[in-house]
C-alpha cells in the first residue's frame, strides 16, 4: 500500500492522478498508443499541450501578456538562461538571498550579467526573509531575483516585495501554485514542476513577454527563451509524458477548488506540523523566524541526531516515509506540497507526538 510521502521533491503526486495515468498508460485519447508513443505535433498531444496551459492560465489567473512555457532542464536550466534572455552582459541584476536555492541561482547568473547581493539572511543562516526596506536595489538593475520559498531552509516569502519599476524575477519550484497569486506583481515566475505541478523533467515559466528578445547577445536559437514563446514550447521535442501529467494535475487542482481552496488547506496543514514543533517542549525546534515559516517545507531537528535514525525508522514503520532533512541543515524536513492530504499531515503530527512523549 501507498505510504504517505514527505519527499521534498520528486514528490507526492495526487493519487486520482496517478490512478487516471495507470488507466490511460496503454491507450490514450484513441490514439491506439500511449502518450509517451505519440508525436508532439500529432493533433492529440497539441490538444492536450494547450489545454494545460488554459488550465494554467485560468488557476493562475495569467493575463495575455505574459508568455507561459513548458521547458526542459529544470529550475536550474531557467535559473542560468533568464539571465541571459533578460539582459546584455553590461546589464545589473540585484539578488536576494534566503537560502540554498538563491545562492545557486546567482551562481548562474554570474556568468551572464553583473549580477550582485542586494540583500542576504547568510549571516544568520537563513532564518528569515530580510526586511525589503533595507535592500540594497540598484534602480538601473535588469530585473531583482528571489526565491519565494528555500525548499531546504524552509523560509518563505509571505509578502510580494516591491521593487518598483524594476521586474522581479522569482524562483517559485517549491511554492508554485500553492495558493492564489497576483501575476502582475512578477516580471518572471519559474519552477521546475516536481513539487506542487507533476513529474520532473518539466519546468514552468510564466514570463511577461515585452521582457524577452531585448538583450541583444547572439545565443544559440535553443537558449533563446523567445523562440520557445513563438513555437509554443516545441522548439525542440518536449518531455511529452510530463506535460500530460502535469495537465492532468491542473485538472485536479480545479476539481479541488483551486488556489483558494489549496491555499487554506496548505496552511492549515502547515499550522498543525508548527503546532506540534512549537509544543514539544523544546524537543523539536524549527530555527525559521515565525513570520518567515515555509508552508510547503516544514525543517525540523531532535535534541540529539543520535535519534535521527531512530525517528526515521518508527515514521517509516508508520507509513511516513521521505522526512530525512537535507544535508546541508541535517535533522527533518516534511514537505507538504498540495497533493499532501491533510490526513497524511494529521498522521504526522499524532507520530511526531508520540515520539517526542516516548522518547522525551
Ligand atoms: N529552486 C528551488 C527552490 C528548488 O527547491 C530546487 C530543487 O529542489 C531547484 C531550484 C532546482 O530545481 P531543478 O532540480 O528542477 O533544477
């Protein structure tokens, strides 16, 4: 049987859809063949190629100006070719750094712009969002880059920063489509869609169009992002079977309610792991700031690593299986993206109560 699955990414996928997938993995659309078998120009696979990406559009509330893509190579291919579409080489780019995720991302840029830290919570190992007021913009920058929320030190953004009329550019993998969203605020929106939206080996970006083909470098055609816009995201051969996946969970999303339903049930889900942290009595301890807590990854250590193994063991005895921390921080980490139920969520916190009364 299926266990309840905390993995922080490939992640959990809702189980309809993976039943719908099992039912249509052999004959698809009457096309006598399987979506991984038919041509992505063929009239099946265009249709369904769109359809995500109404279904996109209508969560999300996209406006027309903005280009939505579908594109290979992860969050950190979009991470690297942004830079490069968004700007020439003379061009600055402010960066603000909340975690891993943002150092990586500026890493890519470096080679691309004069990209540089305008703001960083690195001093105080990533507990919190810096205080926008005191970010250092440059008002001739390309754009400003976030991450909206760091998938290993669990900080989230909980208010769009504004940063004028300079576009901001933002890293949403881990919190994309995870509650209603204002479009308009962003020049960029990316995500690699292994969390919150499908498989991996699939990333989105929403990306206001009047941005792009302004830089004035000579690329190769396949790094530039305009020509994914003006062929649909079929420049080249697409990960076919993911996009399906992926449409199929936008459908899902719809059929719960959409954003504004996802987004009370994720914080919900998110209040009760915190409650339980926040409760132990100093057993478990989350070292975000409150204010800056991630919904989508709750990071959590126990009084001694010796019990780490210890926790890991019992939990998966219980059904919950993917909670070891990333390295990089150690301990825990639950990641509850929407297509974790809050049944999984409740089973958790029971566990980690118990535990924490066993071995306390
Ligand atoms: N950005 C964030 C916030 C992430 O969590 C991850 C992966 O976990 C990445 C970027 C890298 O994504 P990808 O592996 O799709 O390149």
């Amino acid at each position: 049987t299926r266990a309840f699955n905390f993995s922080a990414g490939p992640a959990a996928l809702p189980e309809p859809v993976l039943r719908q997938v099992q039912e249509e993995l052999l004959e698809w659309r009457g096309e006598r063949a399987s979506v991984m078998e038919v041509s992505h120009r063929g009239k099946a696979f265009v249709a369904c190629a769109a359809e995500a990406e109404r279904d996109l559009r209508e969560l999300a509330g996209v406006p027309d100006d903005y280009a939505v893509l579908f594109l290979q190579g992860g969050a950190t291919l979009l991470a690297a070719l942004l830079p490069m579409n968004l700007a020439g080489p003379e061009a600055g780019a402010d960066y603000v750094l909340t975690g891993h995720w943002g150092e990586k991302a500026l890493d890519n840029a470096r080679v691309s712009l004069r990209a540089r830290v305008a703001a960083s919570a690195k001093a105080d190992g990533y507990d919190h969002v810096p205080d926008p007021a005191g970010w250092d913009l440059d008002p001739d920058a390309a754009y400003v880059h976030i991450t909206s929320n760091e998938t290993i030190h669990g900080v989230e953004f909980r208010q769009v920063p504004d940063t004028g009329d300079v576009p901001l550019v933002v890293d949403a993998s881990s919190n994309l489509l995870s509650e209603p969203l204002d479009v308009r605020r962003f020049g960029v929106i990316y995500g690699g869609a292994q969390k919150n939206l499908g498989p991996s080996g699939l990333a989105v970006a929403i990306v206001r169009r009047d941005l792009l083909g302004r830089h004035g470098r000579l690329l190769p055609p396949i790094f530039e992002l305009l020509n994914q816009v003006k062929n649909d995201s079929m420049f080249n051969t697409p990960p076919t079977f993911a996009w399906y996946v992926l449409g199929l969970v936008l459908k899902w999303m719809k059929a719960e309610g959409g954003l504004a339903a996802l987004g009370e049930r994720n914080r919900r889900k998110a209040e009760r792991l915190y409650a339980v942290i926040d409760g132990s009595g100093g057993f478990y301890r989350n070292p975000v700031r409150p204010e800056a807590r991630s919904r989508m990854n709750v990071p959590f250590t126990l009084p001694d690593p010796a019990l780490d193994p210890v926790f890991l063991k019992e939990a998966e005895a219980a059904s919950l299986v993917g909670l070891k921390g990333h390295r990089a921080v150690g301990g825990m980490r639950a990641s509850i993206y929407n297509a974790m139920p809050e049944a999984g969520v409740a089973a958790l916190a029971d566990f980690m109560a118990d535990f924490a009364r066993r071995h306390g």
